[in-house]
C-alpha cells in the first residue's frame, strides 16, 4: 500500500504480474510488464471492488453446458424414479396379499371363539374375533345357527 501511494505521488513506474491479451498468453501464465501510477491505481480500485464483493457474498452465476444441465436434470430425476419404483413395488404386494375371507354357516352351539379358533388356529382368538366383528358389523356375540357369518382364512 505503501509502495503505491509512493507511486502515485512521484509518477514512478511500477511492475505487475498482469497477462496481457496483445500476447495471447493463457491466463494461467503471467509476466512482468511495467505499468505507470494511473493503470497501479485502476488495478487496486478493481481489486478492491472485487473485494468487496466477495465479501458482500456476490459471486458470478453458474452457467453449466449442455452436460451439465443433463447431469444435473439426472440427478434429480433418478432419486424420483426410484422413490416411484419402491412404491409401486410395495402396492404390488400389498395388492397380492391382502387377506382372504371365507363364509363360515354357523351350526348350533358355536360360538365366535369357535369360529375364530377353526378359521385361524395359530393366531391368538381375541385378535381373531375382533376381525370376524368387524367383517360382519356385529356389536353384540351373539350367533344364530345357520346365519353366515365371513371369517378371515387362516395361514
């Protein structure tokens, strides 16, 4: 900064590492050339602009290619995709097994613990009467020989 104000004030010439776009040089390379106070001056204004900036939090927008704009499209159509695979999967199944039931004829002195003991013998009654319950709307447990009554199938 020093050096600058020095600079500026005697009109010396200074040395900056700048590419220059007469040479054609790549921007990765740089050289030595010599400026005058005005053009140190100008450098420092836009450096200290781009300063700034940078700390204002702007930047430059992003500009992606042709690729760019396909990967960044696939990447957020696969998680969709496979979200949309898992659930149609899942329907599938749930589609497939859902429970069976079968018409059960009551005979005289059954019960819905009989009823529920035959249609599924391995799973607990109670569960299994509370089923039969609601297939059938029934509030009560009272059983009419000879009524049907739909049961769920058993494994």
């Amino acid at each position: 900064m020093f050096e600058q104000n020095k600079a500026r004030k005697t009109g010396d010439i200074m040395a900056s590492s700048t590419v220059s776009a007469a040479t054609g040089l790549s921007s990765t390379r740089s050289h030595l050339r010599l400026v005058d106070a005005n053009e140190v001056a100008r450098i420092a204004q836009v450096r200290k602009l781009q300063w700034e900036a940078l700390q204002a939090g702007h930047s430059t927008p992003i500009r992606l290619t042709k690729r760019g704009r396909r990967v960044v499209g696939l990447l957020i159509l696969l998680p969709l995709a496979v979200v949309m695979w898992f659930s149609a999967g899942r329907g599938a199944i749930a589609a497939g097994t859902a429970p069976t039931v079968h018409t059960v004829v009551v005979q005289p002195g059954q019960s819905l613990w009989d009823l529920a003991v035959e249609a599924n013998p391995l799973a607990d009654p109670r569960e299994t009467i509370f089923r039969i319950k609601q297939l059938n709307g029934f509030t009560g447990s009272e059983l009419v020989p000879g009524q049907g009554v739909l049961v769920p199938a058993g494994n």
